[in-house]
C-alpha cells in the first residue's frame, strides 16, 4: 500500500521547476495551472516549510499550491491566499 506524501511544518518543500520559472500561474507541487482556490505555503532558505507567521531573516517567502494538491499537506503548513 503506498503512502501519500503529508508535508509538516519543518519538512523540505515540494518545487516544480515549471512552476518557479513561470512563478504565480502553476501549483509548485505538481506544476499544473492554479484555478481560483490558491493555497500558499511559507518557506525559509533551505526550503523548508515554516509556519505562515514566520519572522526569520531567512525566510524564502509564500509560494503558490494549488486545491488538489492542499490536501498533501498538514493544515498548519498551508494556507489560503486571500488576495
């Protein structure tokens, strides 16, 4: 039985390489378009996953995942883009 993949706080982030080279329009867990219902996740220099209130001087910024693949991460590792 295969495991699916549940990103945590802490965690090395997922990056699609199509994603970060065209930044806002594609998921950058699994590359495909965002539609409407935009999630981000905050990540540090070392590109991992920190908490979405995260202060450091390393942090990475906010990148875009898309509503199917929201569900691969815990919910206080991703939330809602509200812009």
């Amino acid at each position: 039985m295969a495991t699916s993949t549940i990103y945590t706080i802490g965690s090395d982030a997922p990056i699609n390489r199509e994603a970060a080279d065209a930044y806002g329009d594609y998921c950058f867990c699994c590359g495909r378009k965002l539609g409407k219902n935009v999630y981000l996740m905050h990540v540090n220099t070392a590109w991992q996953i920190v908490a979405r209130n995260y202060e450091g001087k390393d942090s990475q910024g906010c990148f875009p995942i898309g509503s199917t693949c929201k569900n691969k991460f815990a919910s206080d590792a991703i939330f809602k883009y509200e812009g």
